[in-house]
C-alpha cells in the first residue's frame, strides 16, 4: 500500500467549488498632483462584475 503526504491536496475544493465564481478587480488611479498610482483591488462574483465597474 502506497504512502500519501499529509500535505497532498486530495479533495480540494471539492465541496462546493465556489471559487472559480469569484474575480478580482484591479483598478489603478493616478493622482493628478504628485503623479503617484494607487490601486483598488477588490473580490467579486463574476455576476456581479458589471454593477461593480461601474462604481470604480
């Protein structure tokens, strides 16, 4: 009979699957004063992709 590792990834993410649904958003602004970019990340559902845009 074969060993496993503790560390092998069985069973992963099998119960539900849901993170493949999500996506993250990476919006960078430039400040018009000093030049400098910042960045808005956020985590959403791929659903919801549209409305969220449309409030960055």
């Amino acid at each position: 009979m074969g060993k496993v590792s503790k560390n092998a990834r069985v069973n992963r993410g099998a119960k539900d699957g849901t993170g493949k649904n999500h996506v993250k958003i990476v919006i960078s602004e430039k400040n018009p004063v000093t030049g400098q970019y910042t960045y808005k990340e956020k985590i959403i559902h791929k659903d919801q992709l549209d409305e969220a845009l449309k409030g960055f």
